[in-house]
C-alpha cells in the first residue's frame, strides 16, 4: 500500500497499534505505546520552509541501540577516481554479468559496483553511477547511505524495498529513491541487475516547467510513498547494519529490526515512481526540442540552471516533426551523459546498445547516430509513427566531468572495444553543385 505525492506532508501508522502518531506534538514526555520519537532530518534545521526535509518516526527502540561500527571489505564499491588514467572516448558496455547463485551468492550490497563518478562524499558534491548484480536476499542486514540519494533504475528482477516507513514493490520500469540515512533492505527473487545513480549533497526534486505550466512530465502525485509496517523481532543472532560513510562501508551488530517503526510523519521518505506514468512532451512542428523535456528528476547544483545530476528517460511516444531528422542529432556537450537501457532498442543505435548494458559519452566528446540509423532516417518518408515503442532507454546526465573506476574500463570485461566502428560507415553526402 502506498500514499501519494511528491514531497508531501504525509502521516501514516501501522493499523495494529491505532493512534501511535502522538497528537499536537513530535516529542512528547512519554509516547503512545511506550515507543521512542526519533527525527530524521534531510536537510539543515535553518533550511527555507520550501526546502526543510524532515520525519518523525515513532519506533519500538532508537536506532542508536547498536555495537560500534567496523570496516566492511567495500567490493567493487569505491569513490576513487584516480585508479586508471582518464578516457575521453566514447564508451559502451555490454550486459553486465549476473553471477549464478550456486557460485557466487550476492545480495544488493555485496553486488554493488561502482562504474564511474565525480566529486568527493566529503566536501558533499558529486555524484557516482553503480551497476548492482545480485542473486539473493538481505537477509538480517540492512543499508544506509550517510553520504547521499540512492535513485535505483531495476532492469531485471523485481525488489521488495523494507524501509524503516514500509515496504516498496519496485519492477523494471519503475524507479525508486532511498534519500540519505534511511535504513533499507533489498529482497529478491532471482538474478537481478539495474543502475544506480548516487548523489552527494543534494536531494532528488521535479523539475521546474517554466513555460509548459502546471502540467507535465512527471506529475507529483503518481510519486508513491510506503505506508507504516513494523516487525518487533528480536534477531539473537546479531542484525547487521551497514553504513556506507565517507565512500567506505562499515557494519555494526545489533540485536532486534531496525525496521521497527510504527508510525511517522514528515516530507523526508522513500518514494517509487512508474516511468509509463510520464507525460511526454514533444515536437509538433518542426525540429528537435532539447532532451530536457524528458527530465523526471533532478538534483540542482549551486549554479542556477545547472545540474548536478539528472535522470531522464526517452519513452515511448508519437514523432510528428515535419521536414525533420528525426532521431537524435550529432551532438558535443558541455554536460556527462550516462545511457542505460531498460528493455528494447535504443532507437539511434538499434544494434549493440542492450538492456543491461550501458554507454557514456563524456564532456565534449561527439556522439549521435549510427551510421544505419542516419541513412534509414535521412530516407525515410515522414509520416506521423510511434517512437521507442516497448523500449525504455534512460540517461544520467551531470555537469561533473565523470572519471571511469578500473573496475568499468578493465574488471567488469563488459567494455565494447568495437562502439567506435558503428560510425565508421558514415560517408559524405556533400555535393557543391546540389544546394
């Protein structure tokens, strides 16, 4: 069960201890049924109304009830980005590999690998884009990321999300967003893949629509926010919680769930959003307008109208342009652009470009078509047809310049070594006697 809206001021308890959310106040002398109020708070307490995240939550005991956190191995995780020398080409992955279970057992975390990033956790600016592979459950352990949002892009294998606020069903297609310190856990239901885009020092908001108007994109309230569910049990085993902190990954012990929450209220949670939901816009005319149409979230940086990251997504729908290339054009970009592919063909590279894999086309570097691709469009007879349909393709783009980790350019052994050839049948067209 989900609430919906973007950003809303949502409250919500458990059905089986009615009246847990104390009334006309957050922290009362003694709580409704003997439980604890904790604040979790997404934002400086001085922040602008507008901008102040924060949750109450009303839990059976605190999360400060653990054992002292100690250095995890990190895996494939990492924030280095001077590992290997820096790659202006561009760049393109085939799917990556989900290991088989009976081998090499991975849940969520131990599955994470790190593709490439910029920035520093630390100084709170940057961004890095993970690749996770798994093939089993969290089991008695949980995640929480001290250093930004977690925008998870699943492309094989649905997860069941359990957050300290409830529980999130998310499938391919869907994306979710685990905002900084919230505790979550990841269950699975077979080999399972998909993209993570990881801010430091911003949160995820809706962009402004300036003259589209009220209307448009992704609309606030298809954003789904999980409802309160507790469990009260004791794990004597020991529950193992894990903090990524500062780009490491550290683990402490405790006793019992941290998913003991029994109410909350506030505007900082876990939200999950449907991509079909998107209100495309487009082209009547003539021309390209620019893929900033596309964008679902974004994650400001301090220069105005400039991004630190953006997700967009390039979905299913009508190309009407007249007189127009169609597809998109050769283009150089002052931006990152990270390319991900959920299901079907990318329509400007129909060969090579897979679900599950990848592309990244960095500061400057030119990319656009390939070379079937701009014959078939360059000839073809234009009538109104449907665009992209069955295929969601999504991109990452930042204004960071991104560095690539060892494990991308050499560990994975997923990089195309061919991806420049698909323009090498590009000929010229160019005739002085033909205007």
């Amino acid at each position: 069960q989900y609430m919906s809206g973007f950003g809303n001021e949502h409250v919500s308890e458990d059905p089986r201890c009615p009246g847990a959310l104390p009334e006309g106040q957050n922290n009362p002398q003694v709580c409704p049924y003997g439980l604890y109020a904790e604040q979790l708070s997404g934002s400086a307490f001085t922040c602008p109304r507008p901008t102040n995240k924060r949750s109450w939550l009303y839990r059976i005991l605190p999360s400060v009830c653990h054992k002292p956190f100690k250095p995890l191995k990190e895996g494939h995780l990492t924030h280095n980005w001077d590992e290997v020398a820096p790659d202006p080409n561009q760049l393109r992955w085939k799917p990556f590999e989900i290991p088989k279970a009976p081998q090499n057992k991975l849940d969520f975390v131990s599955g994470l690998h790190t593709l490439c990033g910029a920035g520093e956790p630390r100084g709170r600016n940057g961004i890095a884009v993970h690749i996770f592979v798994c093939n089993t459950s969290m089991l008695d352990r949980c995640l929480y990321n001290a250093d930004g949002d977690f925008l998870i892009v699943p492309q094989q294998g649905k997860l069941l999300i359990t957050t300290e606020f409830g529980k999130m069903l998310v499938e391919p297609n869907e994306i979710c967003v685990i905002q900084q310190g919230m505790r979550f856990s990841v269950e699975v239901f077979g080999e399972t893949r998909g993209y993570i885009l990881e801010v430091y020092g911003a949160h995820f908001e809706l962009p402004d629509l300036g003259p589209i108007g009220a209307n448009g994109l992704a609309n606030p309230r298809d954003f789904l926010v999980p409802v309160a569910w507790y469990e009260d049990r004791q794990v004597p085993g020991g529950y193992t919680v894990i903090s990524k902190y500062q780009g490491k990954l550290f683990a402490a012990q405790q006793d019992f769930s941290p998913f003991n929450v029994v109410a909350w209220h506030g505007n900082y949670t876990p939200y999950k959003y449907h991509l079909e939901k998107f209100m495309v816009i487009n082209s009547v005319a003539f021309d390209h307008a620019d893929p900033s149409i596309f964008t679902v979230l974004t994650a400001k940086s301090t220069r105005p109208g400039v991004a630190l990251a953006d997700f967009v997504i390039f979905p299913p729908r009508w190309g009407v342009a007249n007189n127009t290339f169609r597809p998109p054009y050769y283009h150089r970009n002052c931006m990152s652009e990270f390319m991900g592919l959920i299901k079907g063909h990318y329509e400007a590279k129909e060969e090579g470009f897979q679900p599950g894999g990848a592309s990244l086309h960095s500061m400057m570097t030119p990319h656009g078509p390939d070379a079937d691709c701009f014959e078939k469009a360059s000839k073809a007879k234009l009538e109104p047809e449907r665009v992209a349909e069955g295929t969601m393709a999504f991109m990452f783009e930042s204004s960071l310049s991104l560095a690539v980790t060892k494990w991308g350019l050499q560990t994975s052994n997923g990089l195309d070594e061919n991806y420049y050839k698909c323009w090498e049948p590009l000929k010229s067209h160019f005739n002085p006697k033909c205007k």
